[in-house]
C-alpha cells in the first residue's frame, strides 16, 4: 500500500473476534464493549471479514455478509479504522478487499454508508440509491451500490 505510513497488511477471512474491539473503537466508541456488541458479528456464519493490521495489532476491519438487497447479492458493513490511523488509504484498502472478495464469488455489493465514506466508495466505483437516511445514534448514509466487471444486468 503506496499511501500508507509503515507497514499495514489486509487480511481476508480473519475471525471476528480478532477484529471485535477495532470494530467497536472505530464505529461504536460511544458504546461500552460487550458480549451483545459483538456477537451481532457472528449472528451470521456466513459472514466474511478482513482485517487491516499494523504488525499484529488490528487497526481497521469491514465485513461481507451474504445479505440479498437492492438488487445486490452481498452486503458491506463494519467498516471502521481506528481514529490514529486514518486518512493515510487503509479505509480505501479495505473497500478494495472486499471487492476483490466479491469479484471473485461474482457477488455484487451494497452497503448502508456514512457521509463521511461517501467519497471512499465513490472513488472506487459505487454508485449511490435513493435518498439520505438517518440511523439511530450514527447519522446521516445512504446506499451504495456496486457490481463487478461484467455482472451488471
Ligand atoms: C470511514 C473510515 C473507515 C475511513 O478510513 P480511512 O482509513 O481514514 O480511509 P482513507 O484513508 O482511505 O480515506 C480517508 C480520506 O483520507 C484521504 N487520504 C488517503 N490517503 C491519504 C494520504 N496518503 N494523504 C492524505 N490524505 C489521504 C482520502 O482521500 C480520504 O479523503 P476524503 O475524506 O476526502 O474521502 C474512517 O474514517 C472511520 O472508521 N470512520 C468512523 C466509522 C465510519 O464512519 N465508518 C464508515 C461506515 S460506512
């Protein structure tokens, strides 16, 4: 990863519960950790998550959950990277694992995104649904949708 300060790797397939506590640092860190908080990682066994780690010590995750829904196959969600550790391209490199995952399972992707990742998932080719929405205690997203080469109907 060109852009990256030092060495940051991608991991694919990494249990959830190496990535439980990133998770929460980055996208929930008004909530206390808990056993409920993580175990909506494993609620699906079918989810597949990647990691971005600085030697062995997790900075940044995303998942893939088989999550049929606008017109996509698959579903993005917890996609955070730890406060220190932004803005040097890890976020844009797990947007791209993800891809790569369902470029080669032909899956398409959606994902309910934050403002503030609306650009990350735009530079990469995702193309935004429908209106702004807000969630409960997180904020304003919108949809973003996504199709490997050649998939799209
Ligand atoms: C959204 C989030 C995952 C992005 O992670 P990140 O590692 O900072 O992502 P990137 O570094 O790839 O991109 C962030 C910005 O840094 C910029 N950037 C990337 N590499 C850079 C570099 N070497 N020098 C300067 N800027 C750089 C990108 O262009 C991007 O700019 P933008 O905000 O205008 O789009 C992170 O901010 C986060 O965890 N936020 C809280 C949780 C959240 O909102 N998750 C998204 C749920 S949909």
């Amino acid at each position: 990863m060109a852009n990256v300060t030092g060495v940051v790797t991608i991991r694919w397939d990494v249990l959830p519960a190496k990535l439980a506590e990133v998770r929460r640092l980055s996208l929930y860190p008004f909530k206390p950790a808990s056993t409920d908080l993580d175990a909506e990682m494993t609620a699906n066994l079918e989810a597949v998550f990647g990691g971005a780690f600085r030697g062995d010590k997790p900075i940044g995750c995303i998942a893939v959950l088989p999550e049929s829904k606008h017109d996509c196959a698959a579903r993005i969600r917890w996609f955070g990277v730890l406060e220190n550790e932004r803005g040097q391209g890890v976020g844009a490199q797990l947007v791209i694992a993800a891809q790569q995952h369902a470029s080669a399972i032909g899956q398409s992707l959606w994902a309910d995104v934050r403002v503030k990742a609306i650009p990350i998932y735009e530079r990469l080719g995702f193309e935004p649904l429908g209106d702004f929405f807000e969630l409960p205690e997180i904020g304003v997203h919108r949809v973003m949708r996504w199709w490997p080469a050649g998939l799209r109907s």
